[in-house]
C-alpha cells in the first residue's frame, strides 16, 4: 500500500506564474562584487523596505483600533487611539510619496535613482 503523497506548492512557480517579470529567484546585484555603490545596495532592499513599511501600517492600525476599541469612551485614550492610527497613515504616505517622487525624477530628467 502506498501512501498517498503530500501536494507540494511551488511558490516560484506561482509567483512567476502572476508576474511574469518578477526574478526566478536570482538577485539584480551581486553583494559579494567589489565596488558595490550604496545606491546599488539601497536599490536592492527597497522593494523591501515596502513591503515592511506595508506590514507596519497594517500593525498600527490594528493597534490603534484594538485601542480605540478598548477605551470605553475615555476622551483621552480614544485621542491616543486616533494618534496612533492618524501618524501610522502619515507616515505610511510619507514613504509612498518618496518612492513616487523618485520616480516622477527618474522620468522627468531620464536619470535611474533606483
């Protein structure tokens, strides 16, 4: 009698299969190179840095609203609340408008920032 296999997912296959310029799995640059510049490094983990600054405004508003749930009705805890989730929105929007504006310079004056 033979077991019958465990399905295995294939996360590269999936994510080629949705976007089909995303990398198979190489990186765009070489840490080990000699002469790698900070831009080329910060190039490289911004895509990163994006998907974290996503992931801690989920966790904000989360917190703010677990807060704001949580004050039964006190004016000064519901402020609090409403601070968290109004700076983790700011600054959430900070980072996009960053990332727009260089891009916005990239195709104006045809340089490559990133």
């Amino acid at each position: 009698m033979n077991p019958t296999p465990t399905p295995v997912i294939n996360f590269q296959e999936i994510i080629q299969k949705a976007f089909p310029n995303y990398p198979k799995g190489e990186s765009k640059i070489d840490i080990t190179k000699p002469g790698l510049t900070l831009g080329e490094i910060i190039s490289t983990l911004i895509p990163y840095i994006y998907v974290i600054a996503g992931l801690v405004l989920f966790v904000m508003l989360l917190m703010g609203g677990f807060s704001y749930l949580t004050s039964a009705g006190d004016p000064e805890k519901m402020k609090a609340a409403q601070g968290k989730i109004t700076h983790a929105v700011i600054g959430f929007l900070i980072i996009f408008l960053a990332y727009w504006l260089a891009q916005l310079l990239e195709t104006i004056f045809g340089i490559r920032i990133f």
